[in-house]
C-alpha cells in the first residue's frame, strides 16, 4: 500500500513538473519612468499556449512604444 502511495506521489509531481510552463513569465510589470505608472502585461489562460505568450510579447512592446521599461516579472 505504502508503494502504489509514493508511486502515486512521484507520477503526480513527474506529471506536474511536465505541465509546468517554460516559455516565460507570466506576468511582466512595466513602469513608466516620467509618471511612475506602472502597467502587468499578462498571459492569459489556465493553460497558455503559443498564441498567449505571443500576446502577451505584443503587449509588452506596445507599452515600451509609450515610454514603459520592464520593471519586473515573474
């Protein structure tokens, strides 16, 4: 009993860590040096795929237009 548990353990972190995103940040944090505004650009989605990393990107660029420097992300 104590086998199929540490084996149900493993295979649910395996499985989990092969979910794991590793395009990118999900959240970029851009801040406006002249007014301190600070803006998130953010993946959208529980399971982002290709298509929302690509706009969360286009965010991120259309903010720099305005002025905004990354500032963070995570």
């Amino acid at each position: 009993m104590l086998k199929k548990l540490l084996l149900l353990a493993a295979t649910t972190l395996l499985l989990s860590s092969c979910l794991a995103d590793k395009k990118g940040p999900k959240v970029v944090i851009l801040k406006h040096p002249d007014t301190l505004d600070f803006q998130n650009c953010e993946v959208k989605g529980e399971w982002p795929d290709d298509e929302a990393f690509a706009a969360n990107e286009k965010c991120v660029q259309a903010l720099e237009k305005q002025g905004y420097t990354v500032w963070g992300s995570r």
